[in-house]
C-alpha cells in the first residue's frame, strides 16, 4: 500500500523527523489496521458524496465545514455479526451539536452511527415527544396536540432551509472499522480547505477490536467450559495522524469522557499534550448534559448550567459552540 493511501500526504510527513517509541508504537497500530482491515464497501460512494459536498462549499466565500461523529461504535464478534459489543452513546451530543453549527452558517458532515439521533428529526424521535402522537388525530380534522405546532414549524422550517441549501451530508457507520476508514477518507478531503475546516470527534470510539485475522467466521458457540474468554487488540489512536498528517491546518475539538471527576482535566489535558490538536472538550458520564470543561492549551474553562437553565431544557451545547466558533474563526485570522 502506498503512502498516499495511509494518508500520509507529503505536506507534513518528514521523513527525517525523530519519532519517540509510543509514537513508533501508535504509527504501527495504524498501519497494521489499514493494511489488515476490509476497507467498507461503499467507501468509494462516500469518498465522491464528501468531495462534490467539500468541493460545492469550498467555492462560497467564507463557508466554513465542519465534521460532528456522533453516537458509538460497535466492536463485532464475528465476521458473519451476531453479537457485538456497543456503548452508550445515543448520538445526542452530536444531533444537538450540528444543529447549532448549521445555526451559524457552517456546512455540516454528520457521521454518525447509524439509527442514532438526528438533526431535526431528533425532536420527534424520543418516545416521550413522539411524531405519531404529534400526529393523532383529535377527531374533528385537528391534531389531539396542538401545543407542539410552533415548535414543530419551527423545526420543520429549519430542516427545510438546510435541505434546500444542501448544507446537511449524513453517512452512517455502524463498527468501529468502517468509522475509522470513513473519519480517514472524510478527513483528507475536507482538510483540503485548510483552516476553514473544523473536526468535532463526539462519537464515542471503542478503545479496542479484535482484528479481521483474529475474528471466528461463524456464531460463537455455548457450552464447552462454559466461558467466553476474549482477546481485544487497541484500536489505533487515529487523532495523532489526523492532527499531524491528515489535516495539519484544521481546527481540531476532540471529546474526552469519563466517569471519576478528579481526574477529568488532567486526561483532557494529557490529551491535548499528546496529539497537538487544538481543543478539548471534557464530560462526565452523569452531568454531560450540563457541565463540560473547555479546555485548550491556555485556558480550562467551566461551562455550566445554571438550575434554571437545567429546568428550562437548555441545550448546552448552545452554551459552549459559540466558544468553539470564536476560535475556529480565530484560527482562521492567524492563518492569514
Ligand atoms: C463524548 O464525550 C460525548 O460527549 C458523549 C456524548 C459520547 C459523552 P451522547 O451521544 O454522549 O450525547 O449520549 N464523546 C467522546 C467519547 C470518547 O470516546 N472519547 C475518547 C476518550 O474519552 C477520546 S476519542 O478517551
């Protein structure tokens, strides 16, 4: 395979630089999985949909692009899949997130798992806020629930404007193999245009897999001792070569979560260290929908919300992408 392929484009990739070992080690990761692993069959569609999306909007003065991930990966068992292993990630962050970013007036490709939340649709797919109910009939040529025709307008009117205006790409993925070589091939198209682009990675990403070689064809069987031992290998840390060598002028927000609060900013920290990007954004498990810590390499910024705002339903990602933006738009002015 050549260089090209690894994404290694020449731009960054000095071949003379010295490499510490854990970055020996990530490179090697990364080359056995892409050489190994079975590219997903509709990589080429994808591949023309990203660069007719990339190459359209590259041309409007101004227009930045953004790339949301958005809800889990899975890690298969088998190669004919019967079982796999998930996360919890429902993709809300990431609908939110790209409704916001369509808001200000950037062009959005929305990876994303597939069946999790969407844009829009997001609003009327919670069983609590059901579209069919919004639908029912109250029997005399009305709806049984009027109270949601303005806000279903509203987002009606939006989806339509973003539709219209070819703003919105979405591709799914479903296992943490086909999102790798997607965020690869969708990250060297879109760094074409530089600093105009943003990377805002809040999927939730298996940390490992079992590889192609090392995966049984068929359903795993029950009995013998009565155990299921397996053995996982890491998933390739993708953020170093995306920051270094796929898109080096981008603005990169990468999501680091956890579930101990003490020890949150220093992994966000150790994060930002490790692969050079520019931001990021750090959560809790139980408090993610109200409190994130914006965390770049001169500040650790709280974002909280208030009780009020809590009880108000406020999104805070409303909160928080505006500081994105600011210096994403930042980013851009220096680069000039
Ligand atoms: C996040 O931290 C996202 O905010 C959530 C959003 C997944 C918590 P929901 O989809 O949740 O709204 O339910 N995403 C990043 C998670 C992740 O895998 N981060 C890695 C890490 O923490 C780094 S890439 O090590």
């Amino acid at each position: 395979m050549d260089d090209e392929k690894l994404g290694h484009r020449s731009q960054s990739s000095a071949p003379h630089q010295r490499i510490n070992a854990d970055e020996l080690r990530h490179f090697c990761q990364l080359f056995r999985f892409f050489l190994a692993q079975q590219a997903p069959l509709n990589l080429q569609t994808v591949a023309k949909r990203v660069a007719a999306f990339v190459e359209k909007h590259s041309k409007i003065s101004g227009r930045k692009i953004v790339l949301v991930t958005s809800g889990g990966t899975t890690v298969p068992l088998e190669t004919q899949t019967v079982r796999f292993i998930d996360n919890f990630s429902a993709g809300t962050r990431g609908a939110i997130s790209t409704e916001f970013f369509l808001d200000h007036g950037y062009a959005v490709i929305f990876l994303h798992r597939q069946y999790s939340l969407l844009p829009y649709s997001r609003h009327y797919s919670h069983s609590t806020n059901c579209f069919l109910d919004f639908m029912a009939s109250d029997g005399n040529g009305g709806v049984k629930a009027p109270q949601y025709t303005p806000k279903m307008l509203q987002v009606l009117n939006k989806y339509t404007a973003v539709k219209s205006a070819g703003l919105l790409e979405t591709i799914s993925f479903v296992d943490v193999n086909e999102y790798l070589f997607l965020l690869r091939e969708i990250t060297l198209t879109l760094s074409t245009i530089n600093e105009r682009a943003l990377f805002y990675l809040a999927a939730a990403v298996s940390d490992f897999y079992i590889p192609i070689g090392k995966m049984v064809h068929h359903k795993i069987q029950s009995g013998g001792e009565g155990l299921l031992k397996l053995e996982l290998d890491q998933v390739p840390k993708v953020l170093s070569p995306l920051v270094k060598e796929w898109a080096p002028r981008a603005y990169v927000v990468s999501f680091k979560l956890e579930t101990d609060p003490s020890i949150l900013v220093q992994k966000a920290q150790g994060a930002l260290k490790n692969y050079g990007h520019q931001a990021v954004i750090g959560n809790i498990l139980s408090t993610r929908k109200h409190h994130v810590v914006l965390i770049t390499s001169s500040e650790v910024k709280d974002v909280r919300l208030n009780e009020f705002q809590i009880a108000e339903n406020t999104e805070i990602e409303g909160v928080f992408i505006p500081e994105i933006i600011s210096r994403h738009d930042a980013w851009i002015r220096q680069s000039k």
